[in-house]
C-alpha cells in the first residue's frame, strides 16, 4: 500500500537528513568523586575482657563477631576468602559459606561507622579497610 505524503512531511524529513549531526557532548564530571570523611572515633578491641568500643560506647557483639573483627584486625590489609574466615574464625570449613556473609553485615550494622571497617574484595572474600582505625588492646 502507497502512503501519500505531504509536500511539508517530506521536506521536513530531508532538511532533518541534511543536518550535520553535532557530536555528543559529555557531561560536567567532577574530577574526584567526594572522600568519605573518616571516623574521628576509632573502633577499639580490648582482647582481656573480650569488649568492643567505638568512641565512648561499647558495641555489644556475639562472640563470631567479636572474633570475626579481632581476626582482620590482627592481619590487616590481608584478604581472606570465606573458607579461610570459616577455618580460622568458626574453627571449621564444613558450613555455608554465606554464613560469613551474613555476620560481616550485622557486624557491620553493629559497628555503624561512616567509613566501612570491613571491605568486601569481589570475587574473592573479606578483608580490614584501609582507612579502618581499629586498635587491639591486648593489656585489659
């Protein structure tokens, strides 16, 4: 079927083809992405009464967490995978591997610092950030 156009439809449509296409212009990006300011408080382990402090308060933890965090503190910048976490941490490798996952979050959740303590490596496992300022006591 024929379709009848309009003298001004066709025109129209050529002058748009004719149109120099005008190259695609980026965006105003700033040049570094805002830093997360760090916490003035750091997060403190007295490994004798097996307490947790950050700033002034005490950070009530199960026991997984407590030896989750003074585990990564005690080997910083290293990374560990989930079955190493499970070994050395829960004592054994036979569980589910998620397992490390869900106490990192509440460990996380509990902690609630503006910079994260405990950084995920994708693909890979779980390690102390970099910019954690976490301090093991091991006088008390």
């Amino acid at each position: 079927m024929l379709r009848h156009q309009t003298p001004g439809r066709a025109l129209a449509g050529r002058s748009r083809a004719a149109d120099p296409v005008a190259p695609p212009t980026q965006p105003d990006l700033p040049a570094d992405p805002p830093a997360v300011p760090a916490d003035p408080n750091p997060v403190r382990i007295l490994a004798g009464p097996r307490i947790v402090r950050h700033g002034p308060r005490d950070v009530p933890l199960t026991r997984i967490e407590y030896d989750l965090l003074l585990f990564l503190a005690e080997h910083p910048r290293r990374v560990f995978t989930r079955r190493q976490l499970l070994a050395n941490v829960w004592g054994y490798e036979h569980a589910v591997a998620r397992t490390v996952d869900v106490h990192v979050r509440r460990l996380r959740a509990k902690l609630g610092t503006d910079t994260p303590l405990v950084t995920t490596v994708h693909g890979v496992g779980y390690r102390l950030a970099d910019e954690a300022r976490v301090e093991v006591d091991r006088e008390h």
